[in-house]
C-alpha cells in the first residue's frame, strides 16, 4: 500500500472519530436532512426474529450465584485474562452473563424500545449476541443464538467434534488459540437500521460508542463471577461476516463463520501465564486492530425488511 492511500484511509479513520453533524455540514449543508424516524418510515423491529423453533429457556436465580456486588472491588478486580482452567461454566452463571450485556429490563412504548442493562444510543440497541459454546453445563456445544425478549438461547448448530469448534473459534479470532480455549465465545453483530432508523447518517459513531458498553458490562459481569474474559479486536472479517446464518458446515480451514467482537469468558487460571504473541495473528494478516467496526447484518435494514412485524415482546 502506498503512503498516499494510507494516509488517506487513516484520516477517514480520523474523520469517522469527529462529529458528523458538523463534518457533514461543512461537506455538503445539512439543510432539510430528515431521519426515517423523523419522515415517519415504519420502525424496525427491535430485535431479531429466532431462526429455529425450539428455544431454550435461561435460569434467572441469579440470587444463588454468591458474587461479589462491591463496585469498588469489581473495578479493582476487572482484568484482561488469557489463560483458562476448563473446568465447565454452569448454564447459570452463562445467564448472568448474557442478562448483564444484552438482558432487556422494560419494552417502552408499542415496541418502541427495550431499556436493557446496558445503555444505549436512542435505546436503539443494534446488537445481537452469538456463542460459541464449548463448556457449559447443560448445553450441547456448537453455536447459539440469544433471544433477549424472552431471555433464551436458541441452538443455530451443534458441533460435537471438540476439535473442530476450537478450529473454528481460532480462525474467527485471528489465532489466538488461548481464547478459543475459552468456555464460551461471545460474538456481537448489528442491524445497522436499528440505530440508523433513528440517527440516519449520524448513527455509525453511536454504534461504536455502544458496543464499549456491552464489552464493559461482560467485563464485569465476569469479575462479579470469578471468571476471567478478554476483549478481542483481532477478528477474521472473511469468516465473521457469515455468522447470523445457521452455519451449514464446521469443517474445514475457512469453512466455518462467526462474526466480530468477540469476547472469551471462562475461569482464569490464577497464576498469570506468558501472554500470547502479537506475532502469530500478524503471521496471519491479522493486524492487532483496537477497535473494529461490528459485522453488518444486512445492507440498511434488508434483514430488518425480512423480520418486520414478527418480534416478540
Ligand atoms: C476492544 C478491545 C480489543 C482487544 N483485543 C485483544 C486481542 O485481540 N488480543 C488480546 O490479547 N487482548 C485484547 N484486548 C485486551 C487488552 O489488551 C487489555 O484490555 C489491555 O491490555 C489492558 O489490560 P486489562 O484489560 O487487564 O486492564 C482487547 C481489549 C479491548 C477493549
């Protein structure tokens, strides 16, 4: 890549970081930019529709977990860890988890917004959360789907073959085999008109801004559970973009898919271990890159078009 293109892509990335409002306006005037929301174009729906029909049901008892609820304590204790015990996370403690990054609390409204236990832009809440599950009690190990209307999980595909999802999960993480040695692999994508119905032109930033929230809250989540997670931002785009499909096929170097923002949460072990080299995903042509945009479902709201009128709550 010449200088001139990097320095180019670098300043868009520079330009995403500033307002857009002004940006824009300075660009092309704004005078007369309506949002759909604000030319009254229908909503989308809040969340997406299940793609199978036998959901599973989350346990909420979460008064039985005995975590630790000190804020001071769980900021202290908050931490990056990179090396697991495998021993199974129970189906509770991976309920905690999903209800502390995604968990809805109240529907506003006819279906105008969920208010969850993290915030975000609008209330639009453009995310949606899949696993990769490996150890956890109760659950057969493949990838999942959350259903956060109904807090349930909904199987996409299982995989028995131990060593086929760990292939997996280490393609979708840029090789970083220590996390794909992790219980459970959270991967968050978007539905961009969820957000841009709102924000139309100005929602992209929000998105990002969003999407920390949720990383934070698994953080937490996780320090209050004596689990150990870590944030990832190396990811294979290739393979992430197929992640919101039912995946037809585990096998195979780039046959399998999973989409970005991945985090691993499971138990650390407690004394610190080597930490992973840089150079391996490089090896890959997979650049340690801090903060990556999510994986898109659908080119502005396609997907939403395909689901409207059929989201539960
Ligand atoms: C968005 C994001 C992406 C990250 N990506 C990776 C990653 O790909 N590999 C990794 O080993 N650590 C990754 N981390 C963890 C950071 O390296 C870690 O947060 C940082 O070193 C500070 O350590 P601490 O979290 O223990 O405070 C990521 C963290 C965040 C928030």
């Amino acid at each position: 890549m010449d200088e001139k293109m990097i320095q180019e892509i670098t300043q868009r990335g520079r330009d995403f970081l500033k307002s857009q409002d002004t940006m824009e306006m300075e660009r092309n005037g704004l005078e007369g930019y309506q949002t759909d929301q604000e030319l009254k174009r229908p909503q989308p729906p809040l969340v997406k529709a299940p793609m199978t029909d036998s959901p599973i049901d989350l346990p909420r008892d979460f008064e039985n977990l005995g975590m630790e609820d000190n804020l001071v304590q769980l900021l202290l204790k908050r931490k990056s860890s990179r090396v697991y015990t495998q021993e199974d996370m129970s189906l509770l403690q991976l309920s905690f988890l999903l209800w502390g990054t995604q968990g809805v609390k109240d529907i506003r409204g006819k279906s105008y917004a969920t208010l969850r236990t993290v915030p975000a832009g609008g209330a639009r809440h453009p995310f949606e959360t899949y696993l990769l599950v490996r150890q956890v009690e109760g659950l057969v190990p493949g990838m999942y789907h959350y259903l956060p209307m109904t807090h349930q999980l909904e199987l996409l595909s299982a995989q028995e073959d131990p060593q086929a999802l760990l292939d997996f999960a280490e393609e979708s993480l840029c090789g970083q085999r220590w996390a794909a040695k992790a219980n459970v692999v959270f991967y968050w994508s978007f539905v961009p008109y969820r957000s841009e119905w709102r924000y139309g032109i100005f929602a992209h930033k929000l998105i990002m801004a969003d999407v920390g929230h949720v990383g934070e809250n698994l953080y937490l989540a996780c320090a209050a559970l004596g689990l150990g997670t870590c944030g990832i931002g190396a990811y294979d785009q290739a393979t992430t973009r197929r992640c919101a499909t039912r995946p037809s096929s585990w096998t195979g170097k780039r046959s399998t898919w999973s989409t970005p923002r991945p985090w691993a949460p499971s138990r650390p072990r407690t004394r610190a271990k080597r930490r992973p080299s840089t150079a391996l995903w490089r090896s890959r042509g997979c650049k340690m890159r801090p903060l990556l945009p999510l994986c898109m479902e659908g080119e502005r709201g396609e997907r939403c078009a395909a689901t409207r009128g059929k989201e539960h709550g």
